[in-house]
C-alpha cells in the first residue's frame, strides 16, 4: 500500500506498539504551548531552588540566596505579639490574683490567654472542655470538689508546682498507703461498704457496721470521721459523689487495696509568671472555683 493510499490514521507513525494486531500506540507530538509550559515549570523550579531554602543536607537545608526562613518569620510574628502584650502582662503579674477579676480588661485578657494555655499544655490530661476523665485519675475541673483547694491562689500555687512529681520540691505531696500490706481481704471488703455508707451509696449494712471501726483506726486521720476529706493533706471527701477513681464497690476497694497516686507535673519551669496567673484565672472561671477562704 502507497503512502497516497493510506488511511489519516495510518499515515501518523506509531511508537512501534501494537497490541491485538489492530491496537497502535501513535506516536502523536505534543501541543507546543504545552512543551514551552512544561520548560517554563523546570526554569521556575530551578530558580526556585536557587533562591529559596530547598536541598536537604546533612545538618540543614540549603539557605537559598534570599535567606529566607519560615522559621524566622513565624519567630518574628511571636515576638511582635509578645512585645504587643508585655505591658498587660506585667499588669497581671503584678495585680493581686484575687483582685485581677475586678479590672475588666485585665480580667478579660487572662481569660483569652489562659484558655490557650490551657488548651496546649492541660487539655491532653483534663479534657478540652476540663471535664476530666472519670476513673483514670484526671480530676473534673468544672465541678467544686477540690484535693487542694478551689480558690485562685490554690490553683495557681498547683499549676506552678504539681502534684507528686520529683522535679519540684514545693509540689503537693499526698501518698495512701496500700492497705492490702495492712488490712485482710474481709477487712478490706467492710471498709468498702463503709465508704458506700457514707457516700450514700447502696451499701450491706452489716459489713458496713464491721468497718466503721475500721474505717476510724486507718483512714479517719486524712479522710476524716465522717469521711469530708482534709485539703492540707490532699485527702478527698468519701460522703459525696464525686471520685477521682470510680465509685464503684469494685473500684473503692480496688483503690484501699493498692491506690493509685496520680502524677501532675509543675509548669513552674515551662510557662512564665503571666501565663501561670492567666490559666489559674482561667480555670477558676470555669465554674468550680471558689472564693479566697
């Protein structure tokens, strides 16, 4: 067959693939203005390689010949805040943290920036919106049941120093001893049904009974007679509803027998003066928080 005689498509080459005997691959040449496109792009990314931070290398990327740094950029954005809110700042840090709601810009302020301190750095354990976590140790910081004290000035003294950690000799220390090295098995069961008592949970009177005296020998020196807990020590109340554990018969008695003693660490060293009063602002606020006693 002539190349006269040939068919439009078969006077187009092919790329030599063929596929069923009829199937071609043809060799069709690419839209110019999409070739110069394509170069263009391969111009553009060279250069832009060039002038901009780009090739990774051992220890860092390439500086590119702006110098430009996103890293820079963002630490000049923080520092433009920063300097913007130094003197409120320095007004919270020196105001007196009971009197801080009485200034409305002030107050308004560390509301704002506690929440985003709290937020970042309390959230993970308490809750986004510092419910808690029933059961696992994270206290509900909406309600007004405190280990430690409720008002302003307990919170921020906590939020500064921590509960049980070794990093901070001025943390809240408070240890319950297993009393599964002290108490039989049956002991511990009557003390159990003593704490359901006073909770006004259902209870079996009868080892409830058995363990009152129990109760007073070992635990009435922290948890006090009738079970209303004792802030000093950081010993909380049995006669309500509230547990920081589970109040459950199986988790009362599972706490007396080998108690777990959560952990917080001090933000003392991580967050400055003016963060620490806007949080512990913050968090009083919430609706738990109580007047200076």
């Amino acid at each position: 067959m002539t190349a006269e005689n040939r068919t439009p498509q078969e006077q187009i080459e092919t790329t030599g693939h063929v596929w069923d005997d009829d199937l071609r691959e043809y060799n069709n040449p690419l839209p110019r203005w999409w070739l110069w496109t394509f170069y263009l792009t391969i111009i553009w990314g060279i250069g832009y390689t060039i002038a901009y931070p780009a090739w990774p290398l051992i220890t860092q990327a390439t500086p590119g010949l702006l110098g430009y740094s996103t890293r820079a950029e963002v630490a000049a954005e923080i520092a433009r805040v920063q300097a913007a809110n130094a003197p409120i700042e320095q007004r919270l840090v020196e105001t007196e943290l009971t009197s801080v709601a009485a200034d409305p810009e002030l107050h308004q302020f560390a509301l704002n920036a506690g929440a985003a301190v709290f937020r970042t750095n309390c959230a993970q354990c308490h809750g986004a919106g510092a419910g808690g976590v029933q059961a696992s140790g994270y206290p509900n910081l909406l309600d007004d049941d405190w280990l430690w004290g409720g008002d302003i000035e307990a919170i921020a003294f906590t939020v500064r120093h921590g509960i049980r950690n070794a990093t901070d000799p001025d943390a809240r220390f408070s240890e319950m001893p297993a009393f599964a090295q002290v108490l039989s098995a049956d002991e511990i069961a009557q003390v159990t049904e003593h704490v359901l008592a006073l909770s006004g949970q259902e209870h079996d009177a009868a080892l409830a009974a058995q363990g009152a005296p129990l109760f007073l020998d070992n635990c009435a020196s922290c948890h006090g007679e009738a079970g209303e807990g004792m802030r000093d020590l950081g010993a909380p109340r049995l006669n309500d509803a509230i547990w920081l554990y589970g109040g459950s018969r199986e988790a009362i008695a599972a706490q007396i027998a080998a108690p777990r003693n959560g952990v917080m660490p001090n933000w003392g060293d991580r967050l400055s003066e003016a963060q620490i009063r806007a949080v512990a602002t913050y968090v009083h606020g919430l609706g738990g928080g109580e007047t200076l006693q």
